[in-house]
C-alpha cells in the first residue's frame, strides 16, 4: 500500500518504522528538514519537506496514488484539516490523531463531517491501557479481545508454584481446563509451546482466559491479586485526566500530584470527585505526606521520562504499590529494561499498534476476515491477533487439526455467540468466529495467512 504520514514527531517515526518493516510504500512530510531528512535515511522512505496542509505539497508526495494518509502533527486542527484536503484530492482513507478532549467529546461529529475512516487518541489509548493493568494488578501486560471478554494476560510464575516443572498439556487437565498458554519467555529466547513444553518457575507466560475467571487462575497457582483502591498519578497530564475519570468511575480514590498551579485549578473543574495536590512529585516529604507507603498503585506520568523511572524506583523502596512508567524514548527504555520500575506505557507504540491494525484490516476483504485487535508483544517479537472470520476464508467450516497451519503460530481462543471455546484439534471455525491468533510469524493481514501455502 501506498502510505502518506504528516508529521514525523515520537508517532510519526514509530510509524514509518513499523510500516515500513510491513512493506508498504512511505512517504513522510514534515516542515522540519533535518526531521525529513533524518527520518527518510533511517527508513529508507520518501521524505518530502513543508506544511501537510498544503495541496502541492501533498501532491509532491504522492497523495494522488496513496491508498491512506495519516495525519500525527502535535495539532489536532492541523490533523484534522490535513485529512479533508487529503480526501478532496486524493480520495484517500484517513486517519488523524485528535488528543484534546473538548474535541475528542464530539469525536463521532467530526470523523463523519470530515470523512475520517478512523481517528486515535494516544493519551486516551494510553490510559485504557493502563486501567486494564489496575483492574488486573498482578499482571504485567493485558491485552483485550472480542471487545473485553477474553483477555490476553502476561505474569511471571513464582517461586512454588504449581505450574512449576509442569507440562502444558498436564496444566490443562490438573489445573484449569479454561486457560491456555500461549507464549513463554524463559530469559531472552520466547517460545510458542506445544503440550510437552514443560513450565519453570520464574518463566513469564501469557495465557488467555475470560474476564471472569482471571482472578480465580492467579489464585490456583499462586499470584496474589490484591484489588486497588487507592491510586496516586503523578503529573497532571492529558492521560492523568483520562485516566482518572476512568478510574473514578470505577470506584477508585484517585489523587493527582501536579506541579502546575494553572493546571491543579484546571484539574480540579474537570474531576471534582479526584484529590488535586498542587507540588512537586520528585519531593521525597511531599510523598511521604502523601502515605506513598499505603496506596495500592501509582502511576508516573509526567513529561519527564527521568522523573517518571526515579519515581517509580522510590516508590519500589518504600512501598508494595504497583507501579505503573510512561516512557517516550526507545533508547531509554533499554537502559531501564532490567530496572524494577514496574509496567512501562508508550503512547506512540500503543498508536502505531492501532492504526497498524486499521492497516491490516484495509488489505483484506471482510469476505475472507477482518483484523479486529493488533498488539505487540515482548518487544515485538510476537503478536497477538484478532481475526472475525469472513464467509469466504479458506479456514471457514474446518476442523483446526485439518488445516496446515504455520510453525509458531497458535489459535488461542473463538468467541462464538456469546461463548469462549478453547480450541481443539475437532473444534470447527465458523464464519463470523472471533478467532484470537499468537505468532511470531510477521506480517498477518487475515485468517488466512495463518495457512501455510
């Protein structure tokens, strides 16, 4: 596919990477031409340098044969104004990033009058992101499937467990039938197991399980899962203000540390039901006041990826609490990568995750399947999949054990009329199946490509 992306900022190079790897034709725009020039080398793509809101500069970049533009400027009337004249001259699906809320309010208005096919909130992905964490604070990752009934949950299994020195196929039938596992990472190598794959206590697994029966599985083998009550975000962020309605609307008692006066009285309109403490989060008396050493969860979200790590490691000192990083640099999360900070949230890779999706569903007619769900896992070195399955995929009507599947490649849960099925050898896939796939496989558009050829 030919794709255009306005604005080569954090989201619009994770973008360019991760397309690009896909094998798609980029182009990038951007009124900076060290960004341009910068960006167009370290991916190998077509830079074109001036304002996206230019008709001739939309054209120098192709908008005539591109099949989609993406618009991720740091401005969501940029953004937006991008899109319709991309749509008047070329025709083209659109995606624009929309962050504001007052905007993202009449979000529905908005795509429908400007012709978007899709739009993306980071800052509100990013809080979705980390509500899913709170609710689950024994894991390390949660990714939700067939819209939140199955989840996709990474834990590491401890010491004494019973999962320890067990197989696979054991595991099912001496300790819960409901859950598979579909991924483990033992040390640096990650494995898609077969059932004599055979478990180790520290290993780190992702297992799919329903909603409803999450909890009880952390209790059989031995992870404690504490619920929260009482959270402490730090930085008064856009995602702190997402993040604490949701939050709040799930009965959590949520205080937020800013060190803006403006932005604390701002703060305080918008969330009357929150605590808004105006200060500073990296003074140790103003935590301590604050009983860091009893909150069941905080989470860092200032502008500063340092204040955020050293936070989140005093925190790991004096408290128990879950902790929770927003990080925006790849080059520091490698320096942080054995550091115990807790679970780290990128708002431009959960992005580039969503509209990598929305690119995936646009190759593929919805007569063989459709990709519903996209995540990236351990560091991109599988992923995690959501198929609706068309009338007319090849792998509609047949037996799993029939079909010739991929190596790595697992067909962890079908939702099927309001049931999870864990699927067999004998299990049917049935058009309008939601099928959630694991692989480390690349490039999955549809059902289909789970088949080898």
């Amino acid at each position: 596919m030919n794709i255009i992306i306005a604005g080569c900022g954090k989201v619009g190079c994770a973008l360019a990477e991760q397309l690009n790897a896909e094998g798609h034709e980029i182009s990038v725009i951007d009124t900076d031409p060290q960004v341009v020039q910068s960006v167009s080398s370290r991916f190998d793509v077509m830079g074109v340098e001036g304002n996206c809101i230019s008709y001739h500069v939309q054209t120098e970049a192709g908008i005539s044969q591109a099949d989609l533009l993406i618009a991720v400027t740091d401005r969501d009337e940029i953004n937006m104004l991008t899109c319709l004249i991309a749509k008047k001259t070329g025709n083209c699906q659109t995606i624009a990033r929309v962050r504001d809320p007052e905007y993202y309010q009449e979000i529905n208005y908005i795509r429908e009058e400007l012709g978007l096919s899709m739009s993306i909130n980071p800052e509100l992905a990013a809080a979705s992101e980390i509500s899913r964490l709170i609710q689950v604070p024994s894991a390390l990752e949660v990714d939700t499937f067939a819209k939140g009934r199955v989840s996709l949950i990474k834990i590491q299994i401890p010491e004494g467990s019973v999962l320890d020195n067990i197989s696979i196929k054991d595991m099912a039938v001496k300790v819960n039938p409901d859950v598979l596992i579909c991924i483990v990472q033992r040390e640096k190598e990650v494995m898609i197991p077969g059932g004599d794959f055979v478990l180790k206590s520290g290993d780190y697994i992702s297992v799919t399980v329903a909603i409803s029966k999450i909890n009880r599985f952390l209790n059989q083998i031995g992870v404690k899962a504490k619920q929260i009550r009482n959270v402490i975000l730090a930085g008064g962020s856009t995602i702190s203000y997402y993040l604490a309605k949701q939050l709040l609307a799930a009965k959590v008692n949520v205080k937020i540390v800013e060190r803006s006066l403006k932005r604390c009285d701002e703060l305080s309109d918008l969330l009357p039901d929150a605590m808004i403490i105006h200060g500073d989060v990296t003074e140790r008396d103003l935590l301590m006041e604050e009983n860091i050493e009893d909150v069941d969860a905080v989470v860092a979200l200032t502008d500063s990826d340092e204040e955020n790590v050293l936070l989140s490691l005093f925190v790991n000192k004096v408290s128990k609490a879950k902790r929770m990083v927003k990080i925006t640099r790849d080059s520091f999360m490698e320096v942080i990568d054995e550091m115990p900070v807790g679970n780290i949230v990128s708002p431009k890779n959960i992005t580039a995750e969503y509209i990598a999706r929305y690119v995936r569903s646009m190759q593929n007619s919805y007569d063989s399947s459709n990709v519903e769900a996209l995540y990236r896992l351990i560091d991109g070195k599988a992923e995690a999949l959501e198929f609706i399955v068309g009338p007319n995929a090849k792998v509609a009507n047949q037996e799993i054990y029939k079909l010739n599947i991929k190596s790595n490649t697992l067909l962890c849960s079908i939702y099927r009329n309001g049931r999870i099925i864990r699927p067999s050898g004998r299990e049917y896939i049935r058009p309008k199946d939601s099928i959630v796939v694991v692989t480390t496989q690349k490039g999955l558009n549809g059902i289909d490509d789970i088949i080898k050829k």
